[in-house]
C-alpha cells in the first residue's frame, strides 16, 4: 500500500535548467504527451471497445474515490496528501510530489509521497517540468534518460528517474502546479495511466482552486471582522464597498490627530475588587467611551489596561480631524458623569479620567507578526499624546499647541504651565480644554 504522507523537504532538483531551451523530447515521449481534456466516448462508441470501456470506467471510479476522500476537505497539507494517496491506489508510482505555485510564482513542494514510507526528499528534473508548463500538457516518459537526453540526461540517472508521468494542475487555463510521479522501473507506466493521472490532475486542480478560494475568503472575513471593529460602523461600511480607500502597509500620515485617555486611580480601585466585579466595569466603561468614539468617526486602535487610544485621521482622513477628537473628549466627559451618578446612587465609587491629544506625523500600517497583524500607528506624535494624557488631572483634556492650531477657536481653552515631557528637550505648551465657545455650534455627531 502506499506509504505515510509527510511534510515535504525542498526538493534536490536536478540542475538542468540552462538547457530547457534546447529540451525538447525525443519523438518517443512526444508521442506520449496527453490532451488534458480528454472526454468520455459516447455508449454507442463503446459497444464494440471493451477496453476503451474499461479504461473510462477505471476513470470514472477513480473520480469517484477522489471526489469522495477530499470534496469536503479543508485543510490544503491534508487535501494534497489524500490526492496523492489516492492515485497511489490506481498507479503504480514509487514517488510523488504536488507541486504549488507560490507567492513569487515559483513551484514549491507542497505535498510528497513515497511508496516505501521514508521521508527523504524526492528529485525531479527541471527539465520535464518546464516543459510540462510550458505545453501545458501531461508527460509520460518510460526512459527519462534517453527521452530527454538532449538536456543532459544523466541527471535523471543520479536521480535515478526511469519512468515519469507529470502533469500541469491546470483550472481556467492557469497553472497552479505540476503533479509528478515517478519510477525508478523502466516502462512503468501505460498509455491508461496517463490517462488516468490527466484525469485526476484536472479534478484535483479544481479542489484545489476550490480550496485556496475558500482559504481566502475566510481570511477576508476575518481582516473585514477585524478591521469593523476599529471604525464607527458607517465608516467600515464605506471602507468594504470601496467607497473609501484603506491602503495596506505602512504609510507616511503627515497629519493625524492621536488621542489618548485612561482611569484616575485605577490601580487603588482594583486592591478592593473582585476580578469578575473589575472585568465587568471595564467593559462597561469601554463600551460607553468607544460608542462615543465611532459617534465622531474616529478609528479605535487599541486598549491599553484602563486606557483608550483612537485616531482621527488614519486610516480615514476629515478635514476637521482635531475638532472631531476634542469634541469627543468632552462628550466622553458628559457621558462619563452620566455613568458616574448611576455608579454613586448604586453605592459604587466613580470614575474619573484624563484626556491627551496632539497632532502631528506619524506612520501608520499593519504591524505585527505574520500571524497576528493589526493596523496601529507609530512615532514621536503617538508618544506626545501618551505623555500629555499622563500628566491630565482628573476631568481634564489636555491639547498641544499643534492641535490647539487647528481648533480655529472653537473652545475655550485654559493654557497651563509648559509640561516638560519624558523624551521632550523642551517643556511643552499645555492647553486646558474647557468646554465650546458659546457662539459656536459643534456637531453632536458626525455621519448621522
């Protein structure tokens, strides 16, 4: 039976590459190349054909077996394996590799097999399978050696690789792979394993494109899941359809405004709480601050223990981006005070918190691992609004001078003592924001 499916080494290639150009098989083995879409005969063709009638029914059982061991199956590793032992059943190959192309458009070993069970790494001639892609045709050899003895055949030798059968993985008329099969037998293979190997090469490509399709589409999902949870819903409605462009990868924002805000005496709070007490008035208090946050369509990047980072101006730009993230740090003050009496008449002690914006450039992008990206921002604008919220009193929203720029007036503001910040050489102007200017009407919310 056939052998254990493992995880496949890089293959040792046979280096015959500098005379693809000139590989061009012997009369022998172009009379073995395959059409890949070979149909059925019709029954009445067949009356007189019982072998033509054997071989398709070899076929149809063959596809039937394939369809069955992995039409459900989701895990591509494990979709390729079962595709090669399920042609190990039907051919009698000593080796076998699925090759996939990748990312760059090279063939990558995705899947081996080996009718012995050992794991060693299986060669293949270059040769063969460029020919293969480029006549996008399957290739039956029963003397590699000689069949492409123009292209230096003795590497087959030192492979020891007497009969092949190779085939495109062909769907729309684009490769994704090449099947290899080979044996170290001369003449191994027939005419009707050609056949069947064509035949299953065309079925397999199809699950396989079914596969990858289904993979990204889950992906896709979950970077769209993700990605709606940063942004107010209207927003990621318009960033999904395209209506809004969120470029991936960093990128230079020459202007956004960070906005930074975490509890007053939390740590305090926390001595005298039960986790799950603790747990449940986070997410309660989050809740509140991040409603207010998509309200004025800012994106929510992360939460930092108590604390909340949102962004007005990456990955969606406004042209009133620090309006939008003061007047949400008053709202939140409103809302906060709401939930404060709430909080007393229940006997519980209230909350307080301090605000810090600034703005400035930064880079923004998808950071992280290749298994855990997440979209967030980096540099020293980020820091100022981190340091600013750390020296906010209780109940105070403190603004740069470069934000305060871009207020045109619109609030009044008390100006504090200069603030030397960790990291600054300069003490930095602090602006005290205290409420709107009585003369003007600020927006509730934004998008509505």
């Amino acid at each position: 039976g056939p052998g254990v499916p493992h995880r496949p080494a890089a293959p040792a290639a046979a280096r015959d590459d500098h005379a693809r150009d000139r590989a061009r098989p012997r009369p022998i083995a172009r009379a073995q190349i395959a059409a890949t879409n070979r149909g059925f005969l019709p029954y009445e063709l067949l009356a007189g054909n019982p072998q033509q009638l054997a071989q398709d029914y070899e076929r149809l059982r063959l596809s039937h077996e394939l369809s069955r061991e992995i039409a459900l199956e989701r895990d591509l590793p494990t979709l390729l394996n079962k595709i090669l032992i399920t042609i190990f059943k039907f051919v009698r190959a000593d080796r076998g590799v699925i090759f996939l192309k990748g990312q760059d458009g090279e063939l990558v070993p995705s899947a081996t097999l080996r009718r012995d069970g050992t794991n060693a790494p299986i060669p293949v001639s270059s040769t063969i399978m460029n020919h293969v892609i480029r006549e996008r045709a399957t290739v039956l050899t029963h003397d590699a050696a000689m069949d492409f003895a123009a292209s230096k055949g003795k590497s087959m030798i030192l492979n020891r690789i007497s009969s092949a059968i190779v085939a495109p993985l062909l769907h729309n008329d684009e490769i994704l792979g090449v099947l290899w099969l080979d044996s170290e037998t001369l003449a191994q293979f027939q005419p009707k394993d050609m056949e069947i190997v064509t035949s299953v090469a065309a079925q397999a490509a199809m699950f396989i494109e079914i596969n990858i399709l289904g993979r990204k589409i889950e992906q896709e999902i979950v970077n769209r899941e993700r990605f709606a949870r940063l942004l107010s819903p209207n927003v990621a409605a318009r960033v999904l359809s395209g209506e809004l462009e969120v470029k991936k990868g960093g990128q230079l924002v020459r202007e956004c405004t960070v906005f930074n805000s975490d509890i007053r005496g939390f740590t305090p709070m926390c001595e005298g709480s039960s986790p799950q007490s603790l747990v449940e008035l986070l997410n309660e208090y989050f809740e509140l601050m991040v409603e207010t946050v998509f309200k004025f369509e800012g994106t929510l990047d992360k939460f930092m223990g108590d604390g909340i980072m949102a962004l007005w101006g990456a990955p969606v730009m406004h042209p009133d981006d620090p309006l939008r993230a003061v007047s949400c740090a008053l709202e939140q003050m409103e809302v906060l005070e709401r939930f404060n009496h709430r909080r007393i008449e229940n006997g519980l002690l209230p909350l307080s918190i301090g605000i810090g914006i600034h703005t400035g450039p930064l880079v923004a992008g998808y950071i992280g691992s290749s298994k855990a990206l997440s979209y967030t921002v980096i540099g020293d604008t980020v820091n100022t609004s981190a340091r600013l919220c750390g020296v906010a009193g209780a109940g105070q929203i403190l603004v740069s001078e470069a934000t305060l720029a871009r207020l045109g007036g619109k609030f009044d503001v008390e100006e504090l003592a200069p603030a030397q910040l960790r990291g600054k050489e300069r003490p930095l102007r602090v602006f005290d924001v205290k409420r709107p200017r009585p003369a003007v009407q600020v927006p509730a919310a934004y998008g509505s």
